[in-house]
C-alpha cells in the first residue's frame, strides 16, 4: 500500500518539477507486475488525483478493486473478496520534500527515493507516461498511463470509500 501512495506523491512532486501545475488528473493505466522467473501479471484500470493528496485508483482487470487515499490514510475495497482493508499512512513522505528530492537524470526522466526504492518516472511537460521500480519482492513493476486528462473538476466524493454493507473490515 505504501508503494502506491508512493507512486501517488511521485506522480505529484512532477507537478512541481516539470509539469504545469495541474489541480486534478485523471488517466487510464496499465500496471504490469513481472517476477524473476519473467512471469507478468497484468492489471488495468482508471487513476485519479488531486494536489492535495487525494486519489483513487480502479482497477477493473483482471480483478476488480479499489485504492482510496487520503493524507491520513489508505482504504481498498475488494469485490470479490467482499471485503475492505483501511490503514493510517506511516512513514509518508512529504510531498514538498519529494519534489525538492526528484532529480531529473535524462530529458523527460525523473528519478527518487522512498524506503530503499528507486522510482523512475517518464513525464514530459504536459503528461506523465510511465512510473517503473522494483518492489521489496524484487518484482519489476511498470505502470503506463494513457488518456490523460488534467483540470477537469472531480467531485469530492469519487475520494470517498463506500464500504457495501455486510462486507468485513479489516483494520491495519
């Protein structure tokens, strides 16, 4: 979980970095998850966020999901599973200090730290087009967003988790 509130304040310190100062993004993404035995998991869905550390991701294949976070914490709604896991964000890094953090090592290509973890990030002026590291389970792990739209006005309540009634809720 922390990996994706990672990618969400990476996706945020471009903002500062390179990118026009966007309010709201929205995006569709591929997440591809590839092992050392070169094995892929491959998962889809929509993205949304907002500078003020608010965003969702749905991922819609091959398993249907729901990623809420907020500056205090993490919600993720499991269909399937009917269940929803909600954690406190420990050990956030602060956005502010991330931006001043991400060096740009190529034309178009950032790079920063979290916890041990490289993150390299594909942006140009107008778009963030990939995020790549390996994670602590040394998978490779590639996320390219496509369709890209920013500024639009996005309601306050797509960043509200509705937990279905009858689902269990498991507090970490």
């Amino acid at each position: 979980m922390k990996i994706f509130m990672m990618i969400v304040v990476c996706v945020a310190s471009l903002w500062g970095n390179n990118l026009k100062a966007f309010k709201t993004i929205q995006s569709d993404f591929v997440q591809k998850v590839t092992n050392d035995q070169h094995k892929t998991i491959t998962y889809t869905g929509k993205f949304y966020a907002t500078h003020d550390k608010k965003a969702l991701w749905v991922y819609e294949k091959p398993v249907a999901k729901k990623i809420y976070f907020n500056d205090t914490k993490v919600v993720i709604i499991e269909p399937e599973l009917e269940q929803a896991i909600i954690t406190n964000l420990e050990n956030t890094p602060n956005i502010a200090q991330l931006i001043t953090q991400a060096k740009e090592v190529a034309k178009d290509t950032y790079a920063t730290s979290f916890m041990d973890t490289t993150y390299t990030i594909h942006a140009t002026e107008t778009s963030i087009d990939k995020v790549t590291y390996n994670d602590k389970l040394d998978n490779h792990v590639e996320i390219l967003f496509s369709n890209q739209s920013t500024n639009l006005f996005l309601e306050d309540a797509l960043f509200q988790a509705d937990i279905p009634l009858g689902f269990d809720v498991i507090r970490q």
